[in-house]
C-alpha cells in the first residue's frame, strides 16, 4: 500500500490518459494508452524477489524489466529512471537486508514487515503457477487451452516449462488494451518469444470477455481450459466477476478459474482513495465464508448444466504453511498480512 501509495503514485497524475482515451470519465487507467500500473508494481516486486532474494519464481521478470518503464509511458528519461530506482532498491536491499517499502510500512504500522508486500505475491505467484502445472500434468497429452486474464506483465506462457512451446497448449492472454500494448511492447525489445501466444484485447467490464477470446482468435471452448485470474478481481464490479466465473461453465469439463480476491472487511476508504488516486480504482471486495454464496450465484448464470465447485480455497495460514520458508527459530520468511484469499473454482 505504502509502496503503491508514494512510489507508483505520482507518476499517475503526469501520465494523464490521451485525448482520445478520455471519452469516458473514471474510465481505469489500464483500458487508456497509459497502462496499468499496478500491473508495473506487482511485475516490478516479482522481478526483485527473483533479482535480490536469490531467486523468485518469476524468472523472466528480471529480463522483462529492463524494457519497461515502471512510472508510466508518458515521462522524459523514464527508462532510465526505472534502472535507477532498481539499481537503488538492489543496494539498499544488500546493505540493510530489508526492503525499503517494509521499513516505511512499518514506521506506519509500527509492527515488524520482512517482505511484507513481496512475500504476499511471492506466494500468489506460488499457488498459481502450481495450480497451472498441476493442470497441464492432469490433462498430459491431450489439447487444453491457458487463458490468463488480466495478464499484466504475468510471464507463465513463458517460463513453465509444463505449458511453454507444447503443440497440444493454447496459450492465450487476454488484457486491458493498454497494457497490453505496453506488455508487447517490453516482449518485442526483449526479444523474448512470444510467437505461440494469442493477445486479446479486452475491457472486462465494457466487452464480452468470452467474445473477445472467441474472436480475436482461435479460442476452441470445447477444450478444457485454465484460467488464471491473477490480482483482477478488486477492479470489476460484483457483476464482472459473476459473469468472468460463471463463463467458464463454457468450456469442457474439467476447467477451472484460479483467482485471488481482497477481504471486504479489508477494503477500507483509505485503501480505496489510493487506488483511486493512481487511476485503478478498487470496486470488489468479499468475505472468506461468503465465496460459497458468490459461486452459487454464478451458478445461476451458467448456461449448461454443469457444477460450479470450489476446489480449493486458501488463506494467509495455509499460504504460509505452503510456500514460505522458515528460519531456524521456526519463523517464517516474510509476512503474509491477513487480507485477503485464493481460491480455485472448477467444473
Ligand atoms: C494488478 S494488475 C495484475 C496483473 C497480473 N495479473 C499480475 O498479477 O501481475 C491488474 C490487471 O488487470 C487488468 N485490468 C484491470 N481492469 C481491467 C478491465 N476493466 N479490463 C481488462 N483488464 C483489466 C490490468 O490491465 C492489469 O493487467
């Protein structure tokens, strides 16, 4: 928060959405030709857990990074400010063994933070790209399809070796225009191979997500699919989000929708202003005991009769247990804040 709040937020109000992106006001800055940047932020804390931490999962962030620019598109010399500031948070990493974002948060919070923010996506990442290669080994040797939504700068179409470069695997990222443009943009000058992936382009909340897969290529819905569903759900609406999850009703049997989701008893005003203020506003939240409810809903927006199950559904405990290392005293490696959960619904 404090990271998203002081170092990813100014560089908003310089990079103003085009003329032509203006249309529509509170529009989300990810859909303008500015991007997302907390798609920046949460690439930029994976490329550092890989970079600094001896060794992330994200491998190829670090090789992404150098392309982008984390404060925007639209300021003079922001690559190179990018260098700088990575440069910096790597030395002050090395000298003072902690991040500089968790002693801010904690001269805030005043409780000790280790990789308080960074531990948190360390472990997203985790689950997700298990839950991914646990799929791709389930359905070993037949076509499935790999749909990430709101891709961001998510790098598993390119470094899980269960899914890279396989004929049988459609692999397809579907994200706000602008990001994604940005995305491709980084791709190209990385010269990172990308040629077996489809790029769709969509507004979750303007556009007919599904649609848009179905048209812009050659999505085959017949085939089991996963979708990963990675830091989306806060900026959609309640609907969107019904809507995103009943849809995979669409496909075969045997699909499923991994996402995370923010707690509502977690999103208060302050949180809400500062994603307002960097132009990703936050509009969904929900309770760990009140998810059961959500996938019944959904269920009754599914067009076939299949069911909606919850596979799996984890918080900050389990999380821990799962995929944060511990130090000889028993204390785990970084702080998991109690914030929200994951959760993997299947048909
Ligand atoms: C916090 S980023 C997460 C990116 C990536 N999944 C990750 O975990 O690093 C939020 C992502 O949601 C996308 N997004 C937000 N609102 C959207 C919308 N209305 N339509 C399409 N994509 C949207 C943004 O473009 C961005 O890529």
């Amino acid at each position: 928060m404090i990271f998203s709040k002081y170092i990813m937020g100014w560089p908003s109000m310089i990079n103003r959405p085009q003329a032509n992106d203006t249309a529509k006001p509170k529009k989300n800055i990810s859909t303008t030709s500015v991007g997302s940047l907390t798609a920046l932020k949460t690439f930029s804390a994976r490329s550092q857990m890989a970079l600094q931490m001896s060794g992330g999962p994200d491998t190829i962030a670090p090789l992404l990074i150098g392309n982008v620019s984390l404060f925007g598109p639209n300021i003079p010399g922001s690559y190179f400010f990018t260098h700088i500031y990575l440069f910096l948070a790597r030395c002050h990493y090395y000298l003072t063994g902690r991040m500089f974002a968790d002693q801010l948060a904690e001269c805030c919070f005043k409780r000790v933070m280790r990789l308080g923010e960074i531990a948190c996506l360390q472990a997203r990442t985790c689950w997700l790209d298990d839950v991914v290669d646990t799929f791709a080994d389930e359905n070993k040797g037949t076509q499935f399809n790999v749909v990430i939504l709101g891709a961001g700068y998510d790098t598993r179409c390119y470094r899980l070796r269960s899914i890279t470069k396989k004929e049988n695997i459609h692999l397809f990222e579907v994200d706000a225009p602008g990001t994604q443009q940005m995305k491709r943009n980084a791709l190209k000058h990385a010269k990172i191979e990308c040629s077996g992936v489809h790029f769709v382009s969509c507004d979750f909340e303007h556009e007919d997500w599904m649609k848009c897969l179905e048209s812009q290529s050659n999505f085959n819905h017949n085939l089991p699919t996963i979708f990963v569903w990675e830091g989306v759900s806060m900026y959609v609406d309640r609907e969107v989000v019904i809507s995103i999850i009943s849809q995979i009703s669409r496909c075969a049997v045997g699909s499923c929708i991994a996402f995370d989701y923010v707690f509502s008893d977690c999103m208060n005003a302050a949180l809400k202003k500062s994603a307002e203020k960097i132009g990703e506003p936050w509009k969904f939240a929900i309770n760990f005991d009140e998810v059961e409810n959500l996938i019944e809903e959904c269920q009754e927006l599914t067009q076939r009769k299949v069911a909606l199950r919850v596979l799996d559904h984890l918080r900050k405990d389990e999380m821990k247990k799962r995929y944060l290392a511990k130090y000889s005293n028993g204390n785990h490696v970084g702080y998991l804040e109690e914030f929200g959960a994951f959760c993997l619904v299947g048909i």
